[in-house]
C-alpha cells in the first residue's frame, strides 16, 4: 500500500551519492620487526550490525600466512592477502571452503561463489558484501535474513545510490522511516528524492512530526 501511494509522488531523478563503503578487511601493514613473535587472535568491538573478525597477524605474503599454526587465522590472513594483491589463486589455498568462496565472490563479481555457502549466517554476509563491492544493490535482495538484508538496502541507499522505491521494500518501520526521511531530505537538497509532502507515510508519529516540522513548518 506505501509504494502505491508513493508510487506516484516521489520526484527527480535519483541523485548519485560520492559516499563509499568499503566491505574489504584491512590491509596488513609491512612489519617492522621480526615476524615470528607468537601472536593471538582476538575478536574486534564492532557495531552490532557487522561481522565480527580476528585481529590478523602482520605478515605481508602468502608463506607467512601458511606457516601460521591456527587454521583459522591463516585463513584469514590468506584471505586479506588475496584481497590486498587481487589474487583469486591465493583464495584456493583457504582451508575452510566457505571462507574460500567469500575470497572469491570478494574478488569476482560472480553470485554464484555465495550461492555455494552452506552456512546461512555466512552467506547472507557474502552477499551485504558484494553488494557494496560491486556496487549492486540486487545483492541485498538475495538475503534471506529480513533485518540484515533490511540493513543492507538501507545503508546501500545511503551510502552508494539513492533510490526512494527502495524504502518501501523494508519491511522494519525504523528503518524505513529512516530511509524515507532520507530522501526526503535529499529531495529537499537536490529535487530528487520523496517529496516532503509524503511525510505520513513516516510510521512512527515522532519522526512524522519532526518530519513536518522541519519540510512543511507545520508545527502541532
């Protein structure tokens, strides 16, 4: 029923956003001293939304990541490499085939390395990340996890393309009130966007309000 009555009131044409995002794993830095000190894995504090990763090892090729003891960083370590030097060979030698497979969809714009993942939670990352790697928001529809993909289209809409149609295929009310109240903010920039007219279509009557207040000075 919103994208009905949305259908016909959002305006312009969507305005290219120079936002980024950036799904890769951090490049490992040269190492300033010896390698062979014994490091340890730890998890990183991140937002509740994101993958939580490893501190990785500082080692700069593929030997010093095989000669790690624990799989699961070398892995990772081979992982970021591949990633880094824009080798899709250094993925074959990743032990765990769905890190592997995220190695290559990482490196090749090909779905079909996601679709091979037998692990639910790490396919639906797979595909957030190819999504903001390729830069194709088609990525977030494959997500069969409701609030990550919800998330996905969200931040896609954000940070890489604006599109108001999008905003009505959320099914969370925060956050499609967020992403309507997004462009028609960016309507108010730049003439393209949802018109200011359509803030009630806002779910939660706070943000409406504000929503009003702010575009059409309607003050209650």
């Amino acid at each position: 029923m919103l994208a009905v009555l949305a259908a016909g009131c959002i305006g312009g044409q969507q305005a290219e956003t120079a936002a980024t995002t950036s799904t890769s794993m951090k490049p490992i830095q040269e190492p300033a001293t010896s390698t062979t000190t014994p490091l340890t894995a730890t998890s990183t504090t991140i937002a509740a939304d994101e993958e939580i990763t490893p501190t990785l090892p500082i080692f700069s090729n593929v030997s010093g990541c095989m000669a790690l003891g624990n799989a699961t960083i070398k892995d990772l370590c081979l992982y970021d490499i591949a990633g880094r030097d824009k080798n899709i060979k250094v993925c074959d030698s990743i032990t765990d085939g769905n890190t592997m497979l995220k190695c290559k969809a990482h490196l090749e714009d090909k779905p079909e390395y996601c679709d091979q993942i037998d692990l639910l939670t790490d396919k639906d990352w797979c595909f957030r990340m190819m999504a903001f790697k390729w830069n194709k928001l088609d990525y977030c529809n494959a997500i069969f996890t409701q609030s990550l993909k919800d998330k996905c289209v969200l931040d896609f809409v954000k940070d890489k393309k604006p599109d108001p149609y999008m905003c009505f295929q959320i099914l969370d009310n925060d956050m499609r009130d967020a992403c309507i109240l997004y462009h028609i903010d960016l309507y108010n920039k730049t003439g393209a966007g949802i018109k200011p007219t359509l803030c009630g279509l806002i779910y939660n009557i706070t943000v409406e309000m504000k929503c009003n207040e702010t575009y059409l000075h309607q003050k209650f």
